[in-house]
C-alpha cells in the first residue's frame, strides 16, 4: 500500500520511488535486530548505547521506506515517514527524529546530549518498530 504522503514526498525528490526489495529489506531488519541488541548492553557507555540504539532506528527506518517502494537518502525523512511506513505515532516518530537532531548537533558542534530516558525511551520505539516490521511480508 503506498500513502499519499509518501506520493508527495517522492516528486519533490525527498524520496526515491523504487520497487520493494525483499534481499534489502530482510538485511536492513536483520542489522536493526543486532544493532538493538547491542544497544541494550548496560555495559556500555551511554554514548556508545545511543550510537546502536540510533543506528538500528536508522536501520528499520531505511526498511520501512523500502517495504513500501521507496528509499530516501536523508535520514531525517525516514524518520518522519514512519507513521505512514511503519504505523508508528507522532509521538514516537518524534522521539527518533529527537535523537536525529541529537546526533546531527554532535556531528556539528562535538556536543552529545544525551541522558539515560532518552536512550530508554528511543529503544523503546524501536523495539515496537522492529516488531511491526517482522510482521511484513515482501514477495520475494
């Protein structure tokens, strides 16, 4: 099924309409799953669990956006697609594209602002992403 948010992102050049790719698909789901788990090593720095936990949110985001015909090189579009591609709430949607401007700043200006809610609440999401993605079922 393709949205029609989606439809109006793709002319504008925000996304690329391109057929659905099981193989893409199944290895964007397959690294967000690991980088998740990964994340959730309370052995590591809080830095280094927002850097997975963002990561696999990049991830299943990518995967959604194929899932449904598209690619999109810009992360920040994934993440605002995902009520459309993968049913998430705008809150949830928000809290990833929260940890988006997070990392952005702290590529540009060397400043990460992150606390433990935000890495708890951020995993949180993408769990429920994942979930919703391992019920899709791409033709091969």
């Amino acid at each position: 099924m393709t949205f029609p948010n989606l439809r109006r992102l793709a002319p504008g050049g925000d996304l690329d309409s391109e057929a659905p790719s099981r193989s893409q698909f199944v290895t964007l789901v397959r690294l967000g799953r690991s980088l998740l788990e990964d994340a959730r090593r309370d052995s590591l720095s809080l830095e280094g669990r927002f850097s997975l936990v963002y990561g696999a949110a990049q991830a299943l985001a990518a995967a959604a956006l194929r899932s449904q015909g598209y690619r999109s090189g810009n992360r920040a579009t994934a993440f605002e697609c995902l009520p459309q591609t993968a049913g998430l709430s705008s809150v949830q949607s928000r809290v990833l594209e929260l940890c988006h401007d997070r990392r952005v700043k702290a590529e540009e200006e060397g400043l990460l602002e992150v606390d433990e809610r935000l890495v708890g609440e951020a995993a949180e999401v993408v769990q429920r992403l994942l979930e919703r993605l391992e019920r899709v079922r791409l033709p091969a």
